[in-house]
C-alpha cells in the first residue's frame, strides 16, 4: 500500500486517498454490467495489441453476454473521483506454477497511468485472497510489453518457465508471472 492519507476496507471495496485523488479499487457484479463493457471496450480501442480478446467481437455482446461474463470471472475496477479508470478480471483456477486463480484484462486509462490504480486493485485482491481462494496469483504478458512487465514485477510478480505461443494470437508469446 502506498503512502495514503487514509485507507477504508470492506466486502466489495478498498479506497485509499493518496495525492488528493479518491481512489478506490471495487468489485463489479452482474448488475454492473454496463460500466464493465464501457472500461473493456475502452481497453480494447486503447490497447488492442495487449489483449487476446477482440473490440469487433466483443462490441457486439449484448446485455446478456456481458452479464454472462460473471458466471466464470470476477472483475475489478479502480476508480478516481468516481471515474472507472482501471480494470482487471479474475479467474479462480488451478494453474501453472501453483497458481490459484489467473488474473487476466488488465488496464489503465492512459491519463491515470502511474497514479496507483493497479496498485489499488492488487491490494484489493490481497485483502480478499484467502476468503476467495486469491493466495497465488498467475498472469500471462505480452513478452515485448516491458512497461506491464516492470509493473508487475514492482508488485511482485516473477515470470517462471519458457515464453508460451498465443492460442488467440499464432506467432505472439507471453511470459507468465507468479505472485504469492
């Protein structure tokens, strides 16, 4: 946690207020749906070389769809000043490295960038781990994305094994990164 003024935790949130901003990492649910769609398809138009996932495809999910989403991935949001900026999912699973769950879609607004907003979500994921079976933490990155890569690590994230080719994206590889 960084150097916070104060920080409020409970059930489906954590805030923190650091440098004057609000900034709260919270969980969405089925009903939220709308701001879920709203912060991927924004990631996707931002970052579509990040992501295995595809804005064409996935514009064209209906309501249904979405909340669909939510039967196999939780998802978190950072939000500044009440403004989703940050988004990540989260898969329960047993994975590669003794990993519990894969942590998948992350992203950040490009004018939040640096501010804590993953940092957030990750103290969020920490502060639930053991409750929602959350304790070792696996992600897949991009092997030519050095800037995730050092975000990563900084949160303590270790790439382990031989780079893997891509099912979505033949002829792209990714590390993959444990933590916990």
């Amino acid at each position: 946690m960084n150097s916070g003024i104060h920080s409020e935790r409970n059930r489906d949130s954590y805030e923190e207020v650091a440098e004057g901003l609000d900034l709260i990492a919270q969980e969405l649910h089925p009903d939220d749906w709308q701001r879920l769609r709203d912060i991927r398809l924004a990631s996707l138009l931002d970052s579509p070389e990040a992501f295995g996932a595809d804005f064409e495809v996935m514009s064209k999910f209906g309501e249904q769809q979405w909340r669909e989403i939510f039967d196999r991935l939780s998802y978190l949001v950072a939000l500044i000043d009440g403004k989703d900026v940050a988004v990540m999912s989260i898969e329960n699973l047993a994975g590669d490295f003794g990993a519990t769950c894969w942590i998948g879609g992350c992203w950040s607004d490009p004018h939040y960038r640096g501010v804590g907003a993953l940092r957030a979500m990750f103290d969020y994921v920490d502060l639930h781990a053991q409750s929602r079976g959350w304790t070792k933490q696996g992600l897949g990155v991009w092997l030519d994305n050095y800037s995730a890569i050092a975000a990563y690590e900084k949160l303590g994230f270790v790439a382990m094994g031989d780079p893997q080719e891509s099912t979505k994206k033949p002829g792209k590889f990714y590390t993959r990164m444990i933590r916990g």
